[in-house]
C-alpha cells in the first residue's frame, strides 16, 4: 500500500535481528513489546500471578477478547489498578472481527495520550488479539496488511490469526486509507464556495463474512 501522500504517519520503531533471534518457545506464554507502549500476550500474561509484571512494565489499560464460553476462565483480574476494555469474539473464520478494530483503536490511542500502557491479550494471545494489534499497527503506522503481519510476527513470533481475520484485516486496508483521506481531505482550509461531496465508506461486512 502507498501511503496517502496528505497523510503524515508516524515512523514505526526498527525491529533488530537480535530481537528476532531472541525468540525461544516457552515466550509464547509471555508478553511482548510490539511498539512502544503496546503489548501482546495471552492470558496467561494477566493472571493474577502476573500483576507483579503488569505493573513492572507499566501496564495501565488492558484489552481482555474472549467469547461467552470463555468467560469464567478469562476475565478481568484486576479492575482496581487497570482500565479494561473487555469483547466478546469468538476464534472463528466466519466472526466479525473487523467491527472492533476502530472500538480498539480509540482504547490504544486514549491511553497514550495519558502516557499509558496497554496489554491486549486473548486466551492465547495468537489469533483474535494478534488480529486487533495488527489492524491498529496498519492504521496507526500506514502499514500494508502483509507488512504489519510480518511487523507483529518479528515481535511475537507464534501469532497466528485465523483464516477468516486475515481476509477480514485485508479487507480493512482500503476501509481505513479511504476513511483517512476523508478525514484529511475535511480538515483542510477550503479553497473554493464549493465543498466536494464525499462518498460515505461501509464499514461493514459483505454477507457472509
């Protein structure tokens, strides 16, 4: 993807090699630093064992994704010391994941705004959450989907979204550069009595998606 030429994205901190030779098998249990001040992980990163680490990193807003069955079992541990936001997505190929990639967006960027940090993690922080952290490293950095898969995938090496997400994270790439573009397009100082009209974007999904 060619990034809008009226759009200024902020540049996406390098990715070492050392980083990449680092991974071992038993990190996939852990969290890790996609950019600074976001991290993914899977549950077993916010347990209640876990808030010693949470607060060393200086976690502040969690992201918890889990479907109705899952709830007993994955759940917000500490809402006295975290700000959550909790959805419900099932890992499935046919779940509507692109409907809360904006919901998640806005949760990131309030929080560092107030310099905070923010672990977002699933059950085993692989699929639906990898999904959720990629779509706001696409929008958040104008990254191409293949690029910010392959940007996610340096930092956490297991992540693996389903086949449903991956269609559904390509198909957010003109959905977010079109709703950019609006928005730049607006904010600029009009140049003539005449305001162009703008087509309204869907941002909902075709049937059976």
């Amino acid at each position: 993807m060619d990034k809008c030429e009226d759009i200024k994205f902020p540049e996406i901190p390098m990715v070492h090699d050392e980083e990449i030779a680092d991974w071992v098998y038993s990190a996939r249990r852990e969290m890790q630093e996609i950019v600074p001040g976001l991290f993914l992980g899977p549950y077993a990163a916010a347990t209640k064992s876990q808030l010693p680490v949470l607060m060393d990193h200086g976690i502040t807003h969690i992201v918890c994704i889990r479907q109705d069955i899952e709830a007993q079992f994955i759940k917000p541990n500490f809402p006295e010391h975290f700000e959550y936001l909790v959805l419900n997505v099932a890992d499935n190929a046919t779940e509507n994941i692109i409907s809360h990639f904006s919901k998640v967006k806005d949760f990131i960027d309030k929080s560092n705004l107030f310099g905070g940090k923010v672990l977002v993690h699933g059950n085993a922080g692989m699929s639906r959450s990898a999904a959720l952290v990629i779509a706001y490293v696409m929008e958040t950095f104008g990254l191409a989907f293949k690029d910010a898969v392959h940007y996610v995938q340096q930092r956490r090496f297991c992540i693996s979204p389903n086949e449903g997400f991956m269609r559904q994270l390509e198909e957010y790439e003109p959905i977010f550069t079109a709703r950019l573009q609006m928005m730049s397009q607006q904010e600029r100082p009009e140049t003539s009595g005449l305001k162009r009209p703008h087509e309204d974007v869907d941002y909902e999904m075709a049937d059976g998606s």
